[in-house]
C-alpha cells in the first residue's frame, strides 16, 4: 500500500463533486482511481463512467482502477464472459465501472445512466461534450469529479467549474513543488526519488517560460497562454476520414521523433491534391521505440506511398533517424531536414529570424484558415492541435520573441513538417484523380 499525501488522503474522503486542478505528476490520477475503485467496490449497483478526450488517457486511468481492485478487491470482480475488458469493469456487487473517449460532441458516450462522471484531463474536453454527458446524472443524483492540468480560461468548462460561483464542487488546487517538498520519504517514495524529482523541477524552471511553468507545474490557470489553433478552426478542419484503400497520389511524409521513453513519435502523411489543397490521410504513433525502430517503420512506409519529401528534424534523438534514412537507398534522396533551429540574417549573426518552426506552424495555421487543408476527424490530433499554446516572452535587453508549446505536441510537430513540404514544393501535380 502507497504512502498517501495529505491531500490525498482528504480527496480520498471527500464527498460530493469534486475538481482537481494541479500540476503535473503530482499522483492525482493515482488518488482518483483508488477513490473510483474504493466507491464501486463498496457501494453496490453503481455505474462510474472514466471519460477523457481520447481513447489512450481514458484507459490509463481505467486501468489504474482495475489495478486498484486487482489487489484489494479481486474477489468482487467478474470472470468468464464478463471479466474485464478494454473498456468495461463489471463487479459481482452490481457495479459497473465503463471508460470511453468523448471525441468532439460526445455522440458514442449518449445514453448511459450512472452514478459518478470522472474526467480525465478536463481542460482537454470540448465544450459541447458536456451538454451530452451531464445529463446522464439526472435522475440519480450522481457525482462529477473532474481533474485536470489547467489549460487557459477561455472558454473552458474546466476554468469555469474551477470558479465555484455556484458552490457545487470541493476544489482542490495542489502545485507540483509542494507535493514533491513536502512528500514523506517511505518506501514508495526513496530519498533518491525526492531529490531527482526536485532536480528535475530545476532543470524545467530553467528551461520553461515563467507562464509555462506555472501552468504546467504550478497549476494554474493563465491569461496570457493562449490556444494556438482556436476550437472552432480545430473543428472545421479535422473532418477527413481514413481512406478505405490505396490511392495512388502524391504523399509528403512529417515526422516527429521521440527517444526511447514515454514520449511519442509520430508519422503524419499528408496528400496533395494541387498545389494548393492538401488532405491528411493517416497519423500513426508509436511509444517507447529505438531510433533504429522509427527508421524501419519510415522506410517501410516509403515503399508503400512512395513520398515525394519526408520531413524530419536532425537535432538530439532525430538526428539517428535522419542519418539512417539518408542512409536506406529508398529514402536518401527524399528526406529532408526541417528543424527548430534559428536561422541567421547576417555574418556576424547580430539578426535572426523567425524560427523554422514558427515558420511551420504559421503556415499550418494560415492553410487551416483558408481552408487550403484538410485533417483527419481522430481524436489523438485533435487533442494534440487543442493543446498547442504560445505567449510573447520578454526579457531584459532582448527583442520581444514568440514561444509555441504544447503538452500533447508529438503528432502537431509532425504535422507541420508534412503540410509546410506540400506547401513548399510548387512541382506539377501529375496524379489523373
């Protein structure tokens, strides 16, 4: 059994709607999964529903859940035809515990009746996914718990319960460098853990922007962050579906690389119909894969779209992919280095300008606007368009500069790799559609 915070120990007890707005790796999906567990576990017939905005983080704390049960309450739980699956958890009390990703308007989520709604990455849910969802608690005066990294105020069902006017929620507010000073040390939680974790704190408030790190680890909710892609451009756009079969055509390939770890590397393929309106065709990801791994999978990509470019930084862990691909005789000859690096005006290297990225992002932006281009409707890019913010950094004796961030970034960066190839390459399209 884990060595519970305080504050933990308080949302474990606490009765009601409940919010949690906290920084990141504080323990909050590991607190509300046990309080999930504990409250199906002992309180018979009763329907929790885990939602979050895509499949993947709805699982993860699903699965903390089944976890929880597995270790305290395995006897409860269904075998056979009704043992756990992906997405449901039936216990032999009657109650029921389902996960699902609400997409844009929550249509697939309709229906159900329960007892307690639990959000995952709140901040992350569209707005008119709430008008679906809350009515499901109607008639049994059920519960809301919603826990989230702050993401803005601007129109944000999250910021606005967060408020409490109506003093409906407990809300609980915890920053990241408090729990990881004030945690006690035990045997879930070494000495050598607390001080890499303290470590790791540093290291990202040197690098991070102040309003950055006081969103991300601090918690809070900030005006001067702003959504990158607003909603509404977000959902006109992202209306493509996958296709059923191959069409030969033109095919750009971004991509974005991670190392081996919990971030993700994605592979964004876009279509160029002429040389000015692109469709996304596909977006894959892959987690915790070598450098080697990544290659192959570009490569045997390669062979089925036959890309015109294929877009990849060549700085840090993208540097192994790029070299092995200018390495494969398939791809040497397309792939091509767009990275994040600033760019000299002059000699002596007094003036830059804009960063490539910047450069990528604004012309995703300017063909999402002029509906130039068009996105694939999958939840995993919508969240990840959703969660690009910028600010303007200012610091002593320095030009005013743009910064672009987002915590779901992976699939974006890919992203602007592929469009900003499409938009750059002026050649005749040969392709009879």
């Amino acid at each position: 059994m884990i060595e519970l915070d305080e504050w933990q120990k308080e949302i474990l007890n606490a009765k009601g709607n409940i919010i949690l707005a906290s920084g990141r790796q504080v323990g909050k999906s590991t607190i509300i999964s046990m309080r999930d567990a504990e409250y199906a576990a002992t309180n018979p017939k009763k329907s929790v529903l885990i939602i979050s905005a895509t499949e993947r983080q709805a699982e993860e704390l699903f699965i903390k859940v089944l976890t929880y049960l597995t270790d305290n309450y395995r006897h409860l739980i269904k075998s056979g035809k009704e043992r756990p699956t992906k997405h449901v958890i039936r216990l032999k009390n009657g109650s029921i515990i389902r996960c699902l990703p609400t997409g844009v308007a929550g249509v697939g989520i309709r229906g159900f009746t329960i007892d307690r709604l639990t959000a995952d990455e709140a901040a992350f849910i569209p707005e008119q996914v709430w008008t679906a969802v809350t009515p499901m608690l109607l008639t049994t005066g059920g519960d809301i718990v919603l826990l989230s990294t702050p993401h803005g105020k601007q129109n944000n069902y999250f910021y606005d319960r967060y408020k409490n006017a109506d003093n409906t929620f407990k809300v609980f507010h915890v920053n990241s460098e408090e729990v990881i000073k004030n945690r006690k040390i035990s045997k879930n939680w070494t000495e050598l853990q607390s001080v890499k974790a303290l470590e790791h704190l540093e290291r990202e408030k040197r690098k991070m922007t102040k309003l950055q790190y006081a969103q991300e680890y601090l918690g809070e909710f900030v005006d001067d962050l702003r959504q990158f892609f607003s909603n509404k451009l977000i959902e006109n756009c992202c209306i493509m579906k996958r296709r059923e079969q191959f069409v030969p055509a033109r095919y750009y390939l971004g991509m974005d690389i991670a190392g081996m770890g919990e971030d993700e590397s994605t592979f964004e393929i876009m279509d160029k119909i002429d040389n000015e309106n692109f469709v996304q065709v596909e977006n894959i990801v892959t987690t915790k894969t070598y450098t080697t791994e990544t290659s192959q999978k570009a490569i045997e990509l390669m062979k089925i779209y036959k890309f015109r470019r294929i877009g990849v930084d060549d700085n840090g862990a993208e540097f192994g992919v790029f070299s092995e691909l200018l390495r494969d005789e398939n791809t040497r000859q397309r792939v091509q280095s767009l990275n994040n690096a600033r760019r000299a005006l002059d000699r002596d290297e007094t003036k830059f300008k804009r960063l490539l990225k910047e450069d990528m992002y604004f012309n995703l932006l300017a063909l999402m606007e002029k509906g130039k281009i068009k996105l694939l409707d999958d939840d995993e890019l919508i969240l990840s368009l959703k969660s690009i913010q910028y600010e303007y950094v200012t610091k002593e004796n320095e030009a005013t500069r743009l910064k672009i961030f987002g915590v779901y970034s992976h699939i974006t960066e890919g992203l602007i790799r592929a469009a900003w190839l499409c938009y750059q390459d002026k050649s005749l399209n040969i392709w009879a559609r």
